[in-house]
C-alpha cells in the first residue's frame, strides 16, 4: 500500500539528524495521521448536542486545514519541492481557507487589506454536523456589506480524500522512480519559441510516461501546460490585449522549463520574454503607488476571493491611465476562472521596490 510504502520512507530519513527534509516530512505524514483520527471520530460521534456539533465542527475544519498544510511539507520534505500539490485546483478545498478564517481562525474581528473590518457569526437555529449556516458582516468606508454562506462537509471531506489520494500517489512514483536525463527541458524550451499545441500534447505525454503520473494528476508541470494550451488557444481582437497573451504563453513555458529541470536536478539558463507595453505601464502605475496598489494586487488571480471585485474598483479609482484600465476592464470582463487566474497572476507578478531603492 502507498500510504505504508511512505511512512517507511518518512522514517528511513527522519534518522537523519542533520537533515531537516526527513524531520519535516516524519511531522507532515505524522499530522496527516492524525487528521485521520479526528475525521474518524467525526463520523462516529452522534452527539447532536450544539456544543458537540460546534466542538466536532471546529475542530473539522482546523484538521482539514493543518491536513493541506502537512501534504504540501510532506511533497517538501521528500521531494524538495511542491510540484506534487496544487490544492488551489480543486475548487471545494480551495474555499477551505476562506471559511475556516471566517468561522474557526477570525470569526470576531477580520481585517481585509483595502481597510475594511468584518465580523462572521454562525446561524445556530441550522446547524448540524452536515452543514452550517454563517453570515459575515463587513463594514468598509461606512458601508456595511452582509454576505451569507452556507457550508457542507460532505463535500470538502470527500474533496479532502481525493486530492490527499492524488497527492500521496504521485509522490509516491516521484521518489520510486529511477533517476532519468530526458530531452523534456530542451522540448519546452523549443515550445517556449514556437508556442506548437501538437508539440505542447507530445511533451505532456512523455512527462506522464517518464514519471509514471496518472492523467488525472495535478501535477503542477501539467497543470501549466494546461494553462499554456488555454493561451494558445486563446485570442482577442485587439492587438494590445493579445500581446499579452503571447506574453503569458511564454510566461508558462518558462514555468514548465524550470519544473523539467529541477525534476532531473540539472541546472540551465530559462529563456527570456520581455515585458509588453501595456504591462510595464500598468507596473510604473504600481511603482508609483506602491504603498496603496500592493495590498489590492494580491487577490486578482482568484475570482472568487471575496475582495476580487472590490479590490479591482479600488485600483481602478487610483488611475485614469490607459494601460491600468484596459487592464482592469480586461480582467473584470473575463468569466473564465483560468483566464482570471492568467490576467491576474500576470500583475502579482509585479517586483517591489527594494528599501534601498525607496
């Protein structure tokens, strides 16, 4: 079995004193065990008592939460990178973080970095161990925002099941496979120059087949090369706007390279693109007004993050300059959750100023 195949490795190099891989990995797969426990007991305690369900509901959620934690350090601790998680791909799991806050971490006082205070509270008339009902209350700029969510765990402990599934079994193939020199690297780099879909499907076979990953893994070479085949398909009518695309293909592809590289452990030089012109006018736009523009960036690769679209506005009210709401506009016109990760991820990738450079 998988599981008990990576505790003997968790073990095997948690001797290892002057190795803090082997420590992080033994203390990940140690939680994971655990978080198994308290989803066990979860299941088996009937209490219908609120404060049971409360205690049980609580501690669900920050088990769930510590449990994502301890798949990413345990992808850390053995294979040195995180290559073999990407949680935010799965929708239910993603939304954990925003719930777990609201309810279990800063249910009495949350700030949000445009300034405005919220305040959640739990609707006890409805609650159960299948589901909970919330409202959060936000006030920003003296105007008060109620936003009511309802949650079931059935969904997000199936969801947790199958990712931690996912995530253990490629691992799993990463650190029992032998160690291999392939062309990969030198493909995505002629990918990187000719952006060609048949040669895009040709390098994702061969990575799945060299590291014995299922098609449905989340792997994070493949989920780039997902994203770079969403680009090349993608285009728009206006020049500017499609050079951004290009750009962002490139972007991609530079990704994939590094990924091949380190999965080999051999070292080379990424290929360069440089930036568009309605990119760098939307970056001096940030260097100028850094202290302001940096806290309302960090949330527009996620549509759904509650400040997406009121960070959006804010930038916008900053700026009448052409690039910022071409930009802006852009991105709040884009339904498509891939293309909102690609538009946004393109501005977070914005470098601050240095304090010696201030």
């Amino acid at each position: 079995m998988i599981r008990h195949a990576l505790k003997d490795m968790v073990e095997d190099i948690g001797k290892d004193e002057k190795n803090s891989h082997g420590a992080r990995a033994a203390a990940a797969f140690a939680m994971l065990e655990n978080v198994d426990l308290m989803i066990e007991a979860y299941h088996e305690d009937s209490d219908a008592d609120n404060g049971a369900v409360l205690l049980d509901v609580f501690g669900l959620m920050q088990g769930l939460f510590v449990g994502v934690d301890a798949l990413y350090d345990l992808a850390i601790g053995l294979t040195r990178f995180k290559y073999h998680i990407n949680i935010n791909i799965n929708k239910t799991l993603h939304e954990l973080k925003y719930i777990r806050n609201d309810i279990v971490g800063h249910p009495t006082h949350r700030t949000y970095p445009d300034g405005g205070v919220g305040f959640s509270m739990l609707d006890l008339d409805v609650l159960s161990k299948d589901c909970l009902t919330y409202k959060t209350y936000v006030y920003q700029k003296n105007k008060l925002d109620i936003k009511k969510r309802e949650v079931h765990f059935k969904p997000l402990l199936e969801a947790y099941a199958k990712e931690q599934e996912k995530i253990l079994d490629d691992i799993h193939a990463y650190v029992t496979h032998d160690e291999v020199m392939t062309d990969i690297p030198e493909q995505v780099f002629r990918l990187f120059e000719s952006l060609n879909q048949k040669l895009l499907v040709q390098i994702k076979t061969e990575f799945i087949k060299t590291y014995r990953l299922k098609p449905t893994s989340n792997h994070r070479f493949l989920w780039r090369a997902g994203l770079l085949e969403r680009l090349i398909l993608w285009e728009e009518r206006d020049k500017e706007l499609n050079a951004l695309i290009l750009y962002m293909s490139r972007v991609q592809a530079i990704k994939m390279h590094e990924i091949a590289l380190d999965m080999e452990k051999r070292q080379a030089r990424s290929p360069y693109v440089s930036l568009p012109t309605l990119l760098n006018g939307f970056y001096r736009f940030i260097r100028r007004h850094e202290d302001k523009a940096l806290p309302l960036i960090g949330n527009l690769h996620d549509g759904n993050h509650p400040l997406f679209e009121s960070d959006v506005e804010a930038l916008k009210a900053m700026s009448t300059h052409k690039s910022v709401i071409k930009i802006l506009d852009w991105l709040s016109a884009v339904k498509d959750e891939q293309k909102v990760y690609l538009i946004g991820s393109m501005i977070r990738a914005y470098r601050p100023k240095t304090s010696s450079g201030k």
